[in-house]
C-alpha cells in the first residue's frame, strides 16, 4: 500500500511570497495518477493539479505541479489572499482499484 | 454544468440505519465512477470506495470494508452510501466525486458533502 507524507504539515506566509508544497510516496507512483485538490473551510476539495503538472479547468496559472517517481511538487508563484487553505496530493492505484490521500498541508497568512 | 447534488444533514443514534444520496446531472451519469471520501472532524480525506453505476460493480477501501455499502439507482442517476448500525466514529463529513476519464481518474467533480452526526 501507497503513502503519501505531505510537508511541511503547516506553512506560513505572506500573500505575495511562493509557497512550496511536498508530496513524498513510499513507492513509486506513476505521474498520470498523482493529483492535487484544494480545500478552503467550509468547502469541498476542488481539483487543482492533475497528471502532477496539468492544471485543471479554470486553474490560474500562479498553480504548478512538478515531480516524478516518488517526489512531487505544488508550487504557487505569489499568493492570493484567497489561496490560503489545505491542500492536499492524492494517488490513483489501478490494481486494486483505490485512491490515496497526503495527510494535508494547510497553507495559513502569516 | 455537471453537478453532483448531495442529500442533506443527518443526526442519528448509535445503531441506527442511515443512507444518504448523491444525484448526478448534467452528463451521462451511467459514463462514470462515483466514489465516496469521508472527512471526519478536522481531518483529512479517506478515499472509501467508488462505484460505475452502469452496472453497479463497486469497490471499496480494506478500511471501509463491511462498515458501508455503496449502491447506486441508474434510472434516477444517483448514488448510494448506506451504514446498517451506525456508531459515534461514523460522525464525518462525506462526500462523492465523479471519477474523470483515462490515463488520470481524478476526483473531478465533487458534490457538497453531507454531515453525518452520530450521537447518542
């Protein structure tokens, strides 16, 4: 069984800076099933990043996805007061059928 | 616009059957996997299970095995999840998501969620 450790656990920072977000996988993952969502309180998640670099529809583009194997990457280039939530990586595994969640990085104002 | 509708907010006693509802519109609702996500009280997501109403062929999460049955009505494009005995730690925050299409299978659209309240 996959897991995903997500770090760091909280980060805080200022609208304006890039944030830096880590998914680690304790095997390897393909590229194609690993995704990011977005969660802000009170909300459900929304997809953000799928593939690990493809954003989804109506993404901006301060959102990117990077990675492979078992080190993936979201990077927001300069943040809007409105992206400060809890984001979180999830993989696809095919066989057996079944999705896998990071434990969350909630990104909060400084 | 694709949407998936969620029924509304429960609160039961431990013991107690529950089922709640997710309606698919906006697409053909028999195309596409709905999976289940709890969220219990300040944590994170569970993937549960997922479910391809075409023929109702349903998978669930090892940790979620036997605790919850996931069904689905294709003539009315809904989806089911239902607990026989509900307990305290089943109060959570559910969700489904329509699952994309290949190579990603993304959780791409969800619906609003249900809060479930078990208490006695």
């Amino acid at each position: 069984e996959i897991v995903l450790t997500q770090s760091p656990g909280t980060l805080s920072l200022s609208p304006g800076e890039r944030a830096t977000l880590s998914c680690r996988a304790s095997q390897t993952v393909s590229s194609s099933f690993l995704a990011w969502y977005q969660q802000k309180p009170g909300q459900a998640p929304r997809l953000l990043i799928y593939g690990a670099s493809s954003r989804a529809t109506g993404i901006p583009d301060r959102f990117s996805g990077s990675g492979s194997g078992t080190d993936f990457t979201l990077t927001i280039s300069r943040l809007e007061p409105e992206d400060f939530a809890v984001y979180y990586c999830q993989q696809y595994g095919s066989s057996p059928l079944r999705y896998t969640f990071g434990q969350g990085t909630k990104l909060e104002i400084k | 616009e694709v949407q998936l509708v969620q029924s509304g907010a429960e609160v039961k006693k431990p013991g107690e059957s529950l089922k709640i509802s997710c309606k698919g519109s906006g697409y053909k609702f028999i195309n596409y996997w709905i999976a289940w996500v709890r969220q219990m009280p300040g944590k994170g997501l569970e993937w549960m299970g997922i479910i391809y109403p075409g023929d109702s062929d349903a998978t669930y999460s090892p940790s979620f095995q036997g605790q919850v049955t996931i069904s689905a009505d294709k003539s009315i494009s809904t989806a089911y999840l239902q607990w026989s005995s509900l307990k305290a730690s089943d109060t959570a925050m559910y969700y489904c998501a329509r699952r994309g299409d290949s190579p990603y299978y993304v959780l791409e659209v969800w619906g609003q969620g249900t809060t479930v309240t078990v208490s006695s």
